[in-house]
C-alpha cells in the first residue's frame, strides 16, 4: 500500500536491518511517522556546505572539504556561524520501493540551528532515494546561537513513504469537508495555505528576534535559559512588521491546524513568490497534530522565520507557507501528543523547549 510509513512500519524495518545503528535503536526514537537520528562521536568542521554528488560517497568528499575534527564524546560547542559534518549513528538499507526524506525536528528549528542530512550519491538534501544502502549524515550550520552538542542528541529526523502520497488540491478539498483541517476558510492552493498572526488576542507581542550576541545553548538543558537573554520580543499595533535581512524570527500562524490520523503533512521550503524570507526550517507535522482527540485542538504553527535580501513588510494574514499533506500507508499505532512525549501539541506562539518564559 503506498503512503507514509506509520511507526509500526518503521518498527518493521528496524527488525529487517533496513534501518541499522551502531547503538540500539530507542523507542522514544520512533515517531508517528518518522524516525528521530541521533549525532555520531565526532563532527567534521568544513569549509563549505557540500552534496557528495553521483557516485561518490560523503567520506572522501570530507577529505576535500575537512578543516579539522570536533570530538564530541565529553560534549562539544558547534559555533555559530561555522559548518559542520555530523556522521550520524543510524544508517539504511531501503527496499526498492521505499524512499525517505529528513528534515530538522521542531527544536532544532526554532534556534535557526540549520540542520540537513546527506548521504553517498546524494543530489539533494534531506532527500533519500529508493533502495538506498549506506550511511546517513547531518550537516549542521548554527545561525543565531552556538550549541553543545553529544552524541546521541537528536536534531533531525526521517520519513519513510512508498509510491505517491501526496493529496491532490481537490482531496484535500474533499478532507476539509469532511475533517476541518483549520479553523476558517482554507485556502488550498497546491496544498494548504498557512497565513502569518500579527494580531494575537489581547496582546501587541506578535513574536520574537533572535539576539546577535548570546551564550551558549546546552541542547540537553530545558527549560533552563532565560529567554530575555537570546531573544527580543517584537511588538505590532497595526498587524504589521518589518523584517531585517539576515535576522530570525519565531512567528505564529493565524490557522489553528489539524492532522487527521491517517495523514501526515510537510510544510513546503522556501517559496520564492511569497516574500523575500524562508519560512521553517522543521517540516514535519506527525499526525495527529492539533487533533482534539490527541490534546492538539487549537494547535498553531510556529513559523521560523529568516529574512533574505531586503527589509520586507510582513502584514496580518499574508499567506507565508503551505502545508502539503500525505496519506499515510496505514493509520500510525501512535499519534502524536498521545502517550508520547509532545513538547508542542496545543501550541501557541512558543520558543523552543530549551526556554523559559517569564511568568
């Protein structure tokens, strides 16, 4: 059946070597419908960001590329600014029918922490092609902040899908009918129309600009920083913003969103015609997500937000992004936000987990 493996599936796959690690695989790991990687001992600082390209494999690209070795054993600070390579701990060996595509998990996100993953042959990121054996690796660019990092952490995470599962722009018409997919009118257009909130209820606080100059975040620590330190809230009277190049913004949706459990959805890159900025970095919305029955009725996208070329007049309800969804090959045995750990089911406007927000 064709669609997105659901984590039953990926299970499968752990038991048949078609998804092996140098350490056991844990099952916080496995989500609805993906599967969280987890950083290698040793990170390759390079020169430049790089795809191995045809035939050629991520390891002897690194020797062109590498500047020297970060051990990561005792935990190692990757600086902002700087590129690195990242071997990950799990690697694949897909069926011929079965492909994947990775993206930065939510956390990593929401610190401009850019995070994609490479493989042998690869011409694409975060893309991963039918039948592929070999090692997965994590390139990863701190934007905003310096991180310290272990092994074992987990900033990216991958999908697995067989055939097309993409919803057309009239099924998923026909599944807003049926399950509302957002809260108003849905503007679908080659997917679901995501639309920025500068006008939040009884607030003039829209978001937050990432501070230039800040400390050091531990990934393992949350809830430990104060935000004041690495962020400025910014503040609209008028359902309106600017945008400066080359800062990063957490923003929210006007849409509260759903996902039904026998969808998944991506949020689609950078769309040119929308604006001169990126609009998130993390992807991957699990089903489940914003479904009432999973605790999520009224979740938001949180929109991560960087600024390209020129200031930019973001404006109240201005469409930003959009959400294309996938059938799922069979309904997950696990939703997200139900019986597993959900740091952001129900959200709002809300930082990452490493935060804490002034009461």
């Amino acid at each position: 059946m064709s669609g997105v493996l659901p984590n039953q599936s990926i299970e499968q796959m752990i038991a048949h070597n078609q998804i092996a690690a140098m350490r056991k695989i844990l099952q916080a790991q496995i989500q609805p419908a993906s599967l969280d990687l987890r950083l290698g001992s040793v990170a390759y600082r390079v020169r430049a960001s790089f795809l191995s390209g045809h035939d050629a494999r991520v390891s002897d690209r690194l020797k062109e590329f590498e500047m020297h070795r970060v051990d990561l054993q005792d935990g190692a600070v990757l600086e902002k600014g700087c590129v690195y390579v990242v071997p990950l701990m799990e690697s694949l060996a897909l069926p011929d029918d079965v492909q994947a595509v990775a993206n930065a998990k939510s956390s990593t996100g929401r610190l401009d922490l850019l995070t994609r993953t490479i493989t042998d042959g690869g011409t694409e990121f975060d893309r991963v092609v039918p039948g592929y054996h070999g090692p997965l690796y994590a390139e990863i660019c701190p934007r905003s902040f310096s991180v310290l990092v272990r092994p074992g952490m987990r900033l990216n995470q991958i999908r697995f899908r067989q055939g097309q599962a993409v919803l057309a722009d009239d099924d998923l018409r026909a599944l807003h009918a049926k399950t509302p997919l957002v809260d108003g009118t849905a503007v679908i257009d080659d997917g679901l129309g995501f639309s920025v909130d500068l006008r939040l209820k009884d607030t003039t606080l829209v978001g937050y600009r990432a501070k230039p100059h800040t400390g050091v975040i531990d990934l393992e620590q949350i809830g430990k920083y104060n935000a004041a330190d690495y962020w400025e809230e910014v503040h609209s009277s008028n359902g309106q913003i600017i945008l400066d190049p080359g800062a990063f913004y957490i923003l929210v949706s006007r849409e509260a969103v759903t996902i039904p459990p026998e969808y998944a959805a991506e949020m689609a890159p950078f769309l040119a015609m929308v604006g001169e900025f990126r609009v998130h970095y993390a992807g991957f919305f699990d089903p489940g997500f914003g479904y009432a029955d999973a605790g999520g009725s009224g979740s938001r996208g949180v929109l991560e937000v960087r600024c390209h070329e020129a200031p930019f007049v973001l404006e109240h309800g201005q469409i930003v992004g959009r959400l294309v969804y996938e059938r799922m090959a069979d309904v997950p045995t696990q939703l997200y936000g139900a019986g597993i750990a959900s740091n952001y089911q129900g959200q709002g406007l809300k930082l990452s987990k490493h935060f804490r927000m002034p009461s």
